[in-house]
C-alpha cells in the first residue's frame, strides 16, 4: 500500500468519529507495509482531553508491538498534529507522520508552530498535504453542521 491508501483508511477512521459526535480526524500506525493500529478522537467518548486519535493510535501500536518505542512506524492522520501529539509522536520515536490538512489556529508541524526547530531528543520527518482537500473537507462539513 502507498500514502494515499493508507490515508484513505485515516479519512474512514475520520468519518466513524464523526458519525460518533467526535471531531473527525483518524490515524493509523503502520510498520513494513502493515496496519498496526488504528483510532479516531475520542474525546467526547471517554471523556478525555488527550484522546486525540494520533495519541490512541500511539497507545495501540505500542500494545500491539509490546514497546514503547515505534521505530520504523509511520503515522498517517487526517490533521496535522497539535503540539500534544506532536510530542507523543516524538517520544513515541515514531519515524515518520504524513498528515492530511494543515491546521492554522493549532497545528504543531509548521501551520501554528514548527516543533522541527525545537532540539528535542528525538524528531520525526512530518510531511503534510496527502489528501489536503479530502481531509479539509470532512472537518469543514462537520463543523458546517454544528452551527
């Protein structure tokens, strides 16, 4: 499977989440071409501030593997990371994070902030736009729908 199919399988994680009242983004782990682990938000859910879906897909991928260190993972998810997440994926040791759209009031892989510049311990390649306007457009109509 390539970026865009993995990626498709976020958008339909996303759309399950939003069917649920959750704010429709998904994620999913994937290691050696396999899925590893897949969530959606479940904020309102659980309830839980940081069950945001990359920070559940982290959770399961690390069960799944048994360890804490998802070296030779990649994250695919629909919106570009928070700093929370972005930091999860950091420590996580997650090599690489392929998001869908850009998010300007909250994204921490260069819209709102940059965490790349920041000398952590440990940095994934973030690279942003696969899908852009597929994963724009289900968080521009879930919100249209709210109002």
């Amino acid at each position: 499977m390539n970026d865009m199919e993995f990626m498709e399988q976020a958008l339909e994680l996303a759309k399950a989440g939003a069917s649920l009242g959750e704010v429709p983004v998904g994620a999913v782990v994937v290691k050696d071409g396999a899925l590893i682990a897949q969530a959606h938000n479940e904020r309102e859910i659980l309830p839980d501030a940081t069950a945001h879906a990359e920070v559940l897909a982290i959770r399961r991928a690390c069960a799944a593997l048994g360890t804490n260190r998802l070296t030779g993972c990649t994250l695919y998810v629909t919106l570009e990371p928070c700093p929370m997440c972005a930091g999860a994926l950091a420590a996580a040791r997650v090599d690489r994070v392929v998001f869908g759209a850009f998010d300007a009031r909250g994204g921490a892989c260069g819209s709102m902030m940059r965490i790349q510049k920041y000398p952590l311990f440990y940095m994934p390649v973030f690279e942003g736009g696969v899908m852009e306007r597929e994963c724009s457009e289900i968080l521009t109509a879930f919100f249209k729908q709210k109002r």
